[in-house]
C-alpha cells in the first residue's frame, strides 16, 4: 500500500481530509481489497474503486426475501395442544396493543422502513450512476440527496440484530412450550444477511467519485497538516477540500460544511445526561411480565440475565449483559470521558482514545437486542393465563437509552481531541468548537 502521507507528486493521487482526525492525505487509489488507513488515527479513508453491479443485486435480493418474510408466519409457539404463531410485524404491532406506542415504532422503523428506504434508495441512486456513465445522460432527480442521506440511515437499520434477538428469544422460550420455525424466519434471516453485505459494500466517497468526478483540492492545500490549519474545510460526505470562506454548503456535493460539528460538546453531554436518567427506569422497572397459570411475575434486565444463569445458559446470559448491562453503561463513560479529554490539555494515548470512539460507535446498535427480545416473546407467547408475556414499563426507558447513546457518539467530533492534541501550531489548537461555521480564512 502506497503511504498516504507522501508528497503529492504522484498525478492519480488525490487530496482527502481524513474525517475522524482533519489530517490532509493525499491517497493513490488502493488495489483491490485493500484499504487505506489514515496513518494519524488509522480511519479507513478510502478502498478500491469498482464499477459493481453486485449491489444493486443484492438490494433486490434483500427487498424480495423482507417482502417474503412479512407475507409467512415467522414463529410457531405450541404448549399443551394450544398454538399460537407470530409474523414479523406481529412484534411492533403487539406492542402498540399493549399501550407501548413509541417502542413499536422504533422496532418497526429499525427493521422495516429504514432497510426498505435505504435499499431504495441505493437502487435509485445505481440507476442514476448507469445515466451518468451514458454520453449526455444526467443524474436522476435526489440523487445527491440520498448520496447523503445513506450514510447516515446505515446504523439505524438493525435486522442483523432483531435476527440475533430471534436466537435468544428462542432460546429463552424454548424450555416453556415446543416452539417451530416457519418461512418468515428464514426469509428474515437471507434479507438481515444480504442487507448488511449491501450496506458492507457501500463507498460513498466512490459514488461521489462517479457521480461528481475526482474531487480537486485547492492548489495550495498541502498533506501532512489538518485543513483547518490550512485555512480549509473538508466535506464529511463527499471528502472535497475547499477553502474555509465562502459558502456554507459543499461545493461538490451540496452537503453542510462544518469545521467541527456546531456545539458538538455540548449536545454530546445533554444527549449523555439524558440516557443516564433513563437508565434509572430501565433498570428498576421491569422489562417484561410473565403470566404462567394465573401466576404473574414481571422481570428486569438484571433478573431476565439471572433466569439465563439459573437455566446453565451462560453463553445468553453474557450476551444480553454485555448488550444491556457494559455496553450503555461503557458507552456513556467513554463519551463522557472522550467529551472530557477534548477540553483537557493533558497529553493522551490517542491510538487508545480513537479505539475507544470507535467501538462506542459500533457496538451502540447492539444493545438494543434485549429490546428485540421482548418484542419477539410479547409477540409470540399469547396464551392468556396459561402462559402469556406483556411488555413491561422498562423496556420503552431502554430502547430510549440505547437512541439516546447513540445519538451521543454521532454528535462527538473526533477531531476535537486531535485538535488538543495536534502537533500542528495552526489555529487548531486553539479554537472553540462553539465559533460560528464561517470565520475568516486562516492562512
Ligand atoms: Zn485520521
Ligand atoms: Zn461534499
């Protein structure tokens, strides 16, 4: 792999803003199946460019077998020679009957209307590209739009994780009654794969490239410096570099410029505030209540991981305390600590920090399992007093605490710690994230 810090002498390399760290790079494109990593913060920058047809395939693919699995049964639930089955919309709508309005609409947007937009619109978007290839032809009308817009709709689509939640309910149920796989469960299962390989394969700096042309830098934007010590700013989306004044959308691709993300800190710390309150509900309150002949016992998260561990399932049980016990409870302590790293002086082990961003950043997504969890038992276990499962008042605080983290990390700004600890004597160091997008040009 080439190093993206050299000299920009090479004529097919181009100048990109790492979007983690601000480091200008000049990046040749990579070969095949490589990535290149910024060499400050080791973001993944940019990967080789294909002209591929495989992800439209795969859309259709995936929007086939949702569109299966919403038309069969997804499981069977049987005790004592009475049945019950449940479809995959059973589980958001169940939870509207039980007077949980808000959390039946979560799940049904995270696994149902975002993936379809999202699917469409990279459809849409790979019919607007195989136009713009074509002498004369022009992008489809939002096109630009949803180039921007897929990104951003990516970690809120969580079939992958409903799937898994699917596991766990099963086996959470499977010792109260004889329950069957139907159609929609494995149609379910093709459509959460075939998504996230769609979603794995998007390259929004490559769609801009095809869409836009190669971006081009200003003549005098060097690499090795960040862009804004060079008086630049570079796009989150499309990665142009263009100078600081001017327009406070991107001259490439339209999106909002920011130098930092406006009040990053402090929406970061309201947003934590917030989560850390509702952790209270979602941990005192129970999740679920069950009624197993007359007899009702409701359930928290820490008692639902305990009825795992009574049961010899260990592998479940840390799964669900990983995702709804260390994961929010991690992730609201490495924000809050990120958040005060970026106003501290203090030198830092960055390589650690950045580690610590990303995985908060990933892994947030996955608590939201135990959610998944009820709505799948609430939707399924329906068997009046003999044996039946409500959603209890918890549930809604948690799915509210997993939104609220995550919307915590997409409102960090990486580049704030680099910007305390950047070696670069430019006005990096010294700025306030607060300052108004359009300051005057730093030279
Ligand atoms: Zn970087
Ligand atoms: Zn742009």
């Amino acid at each position: 792999m080439d190093d993206p810090r050299a000299p920009d002498s090479d004529p097919h390399a181009t100048l990109l803003p790492c979007p983690q760290c601000d480091l200008v790079l000049s990046v040749v494109d990579p070969a095949p199946g490589e990535w290149v990593r910024c060499p400050r913060c080791l973001h993944p920058l940019a990967r080789h460019a294909v002209q591929d047809q495989t992800s439209p395939a795969l859309a259709v693919t995936a929007l086939i077998l949702l569109a299966v699995s919403l038309s069969f049964p997804y499981i069977r639930f049987e005790k004592n020679g009475i049945g019950e089955q449940m479809g995959l919309l059973d589980a958001a709508t169940e939870l509207a009957a039980f007077h949980h309005p808000a959390l039946a609409v979560v799940v049904f947007a995270t696994i149902v209307v975002m993936p379809v937009c999202f699917l469409l619109a990279l459809l849409w978007v790979h019919a607007s590209l195989s136009r713009v290839g074509r002498p004369g032809g022009a992008a489809l009308p939002g096109t630009a739009a949803l180039v921007r817009a897929l990104p951003r709709w990516q970690p809120w689509m969580m079939a992958d994780v409903f799937a898994i939640a699917a596991l766990v309910s099963l086996i959470k149920i499977a010792g109260m009654a004889e329950v069957t796989l139907k159609p929609g469960f494995w149609a379910f299962t093709g459509f959460a794969l075939a998504l996230l390989i769609t979603v794995q394969r998007l390259h929004p700096l490559a769609l801009w490239a095809r869409l836009a042309g190669p971006p081009v830098a200003p003549p005098d934007a060097r690499p090795g410096r960040t862009a804004l010590a060079q008086g630049l700013v570079g796009c989150e989306q499309c990665g142009h570099l263009q100078p600081l004044a001017g327009p406070h959308r991107c001259q490439r691709c339209g999106a909002r410029l920011h130098r930092r993300n406006p009040a990053s800190l402090q929406r970061t710390w309201a947003l934590l505030i917030a989560a850390t309150l509702c952790c209270f509900p979602a941990h005192l309150y129970p999740i679920m209540i069950t009624t197993s002949l007359g007899h009702t016992q409701p359930a928290t998260i820490i008692s639902g991981v305990l009825q795992f561990v009574q049961h010899g399932d260990w592998p479940i049980a840390l799964i669900i305390f990983t995702a709804s016990v260390l994961v929010p409870f991690g992730k609201i302590m490495a924000l809050a600590w990120l958040s005060l790293a970026a106003r501290g002086d203090r030198p830092l082990d960055m390589t650690a920090q950045m580690r610590l961003y990303r995985i908060t950043e990933w892994v947030g997504r996955w608590s939201m399992i135990d959610v998944f969890v009820v709505a799948i038992v609430v939707a399924l276990v329906r068997l009046g007093n003999l044996l039946s499962i409500a959603p209890g008042p918890g549930g809604g605080a948690f799915a509210a605490v997993v939104v609220l983290t995550m919307l915590a990390a997409f409102s960090f700004d990486p580049r704030l710690i680099w910007d305390r600890q950047s070696a670069d004597p430019g006005p990096a160091t010294q700025r306030n994230d607060d300052e108004p997008d359009t300051l005057p040009r730093h030279s």
